[in-house]
C-alpha cells in the first residue's frame, strides 16, 4: 500500500511563476483534501473533494489558488502567481468516506514550497 | 465549534507512559474527540477517536471524562519514535478538522 503519494517532494520557485502541486490519493478513497501548513498559521485545511467534486473552498485563501480532481486517481493544487507568502508545506489527504465517523483522514508527506 | 486547550509542551521519560490532556469544555454531545500526531517533517497520523466510551488501539489509549469536557491520550510505554506534536480535534459530521497548535511531547532517553 502506497499511501497518498504527493509530487513534487520540494519545489523552489521565483515569485510570479505558476507553481503545481500533484497528489494521488489512496485507491478506494473517496474524498480528498488539500492543507497548508506555516509556523505562523499551523495546519489550514484549503480544499476538500468528494467524489471527485469540490465541497468546501472556503479555505482557499485568494484567487490565485486552484484545485482540480478530474479523476479518483489524482488531483492538483496550482497558485498562479505565486508569491513569497505562500512558502508553506501543502499537505495532501485521502479519507475512506467522509461526514460519518470513522473520519481518519490519511496525509501524504507533503510538498515543500519556497518561493523566492 | 468546540475550542481546545493543550499544553504547549510535555516531556516523558522513554518507556514510562505519557499522559497528554485536552480540555474541550464546549464540546457538543455529537462531537467526536479525535487525535493526530505530526512527527517532525511527516504527514499528520491519525491515532485514535472517542465519543463517549474509552477507547483503545494498538497505538494508544483514549480516556474521556463522563461530562466529556476533557480527555488524555495515553501512550502505555513511550519510545523516541513518539516525540511528536500531538493534536486533539474536535469533529462532527458536517465539519472540518481544525488543527490547533498541539502539545509538542519530547521522550527523553
């Protein structure tokens, strides 16, 4: 079992560059979501899917961001532009089912992004 | 949203049990208590949840109080592997987790 695979590991870009985000989610899993996390601010949950369909960006912190699912098997994160304030570690989840308990969410190991 | 309050930092002594608190005093009688833990530069790893009833798993112990406005995590026998930041969530259909700011436990040698 693979886990929730996210790529890149780290990725340091220069600021105004469109910077994507990769994550597979676990086979089965049926929802999904994206987390940032600073020293500052802690661990903000961004964007969650179900079913492939977004439910909840209300976390997406500006216009700059956006998600897509355009299938089980994968989903992207992409800040365009990107800007200094948005170094952070992007965390990816996958949960079996989600709005019953057990709600275990499984995280990937995340991508490191600096941008300069 | 019910509020948590952790301490900030515990230590423990490698293989003696640690005991980690969460007030949730707001909590709601359809609110789950559940518990992740970061290891430093990983992914958040989910431990254990509890409604009511103590619950326990092959990881750790969960003790929540009959008024359920507090629970411990407990770690039976404590290794260098669990130094992590410990998160107590609050959660009920319907919700997102809300990560706070944790308990960093160190286990010491």
């Amino acid at each position: 079992d693979a886990g929730v695979i996210q790529s890149p590991r780290h990725e340091v870009t220069e600021m105004g560059q469109e910077v994507t985000l990769r994550c597979k989610p676990i086979s089965g899993h049926n929802s999904l979501f994206w987390y940032r996390q600073t020293m500052m601010r802690g661990l903000e949950l961004l964007i969650y899917f179900n079913n492939n369909v977004p439910i909840d960006d209300s976390g997406m912190p500006e216009d700059r961001f956006s998600a897509k699912m355009p299938n089980a098997s994968f989903s992207t994160l992409k800040i365009q532009p990107s800007e200094p304030r948005d170094s952070a570690v992007y965390f990816c989840a996958s949960s079996p089912r989600t709005g019953v308990a057990p709600n275990e969410q499984f995280f990937g190991p995340g991508t490191r992004l600096t941008v300069l | 949203d019910a509020k948590t309050t952790q301490p900030p930092s515990m230590d423990c002594a490698e293989g003696r049990a640690a005991n980690l608190p969460c007030n949730h005093s707001t909590i709601s009688g359809n609110e789950y208590v559940y518990w992740y833990r970061q290891i430093h530069s990983q992914g958040p790893q989910y431990i254990i949840h509890g409604l009511k009833n103590n619950e326990t798993n092959e990881m750790a112990s969960l003790i929540i109080t009959e008024d359920r406005k507090s629970s411990t995590l407990i770690l039976p026998h404590a290794t260098l592997r669990d130094t992590a930041v410990y998160y107590c969530i609050p959660w009920v259909y319907g919700q997102n987790f809300v990560f706070g700011p944790g308990t960093r436990l160190s286990v010491l040698p």
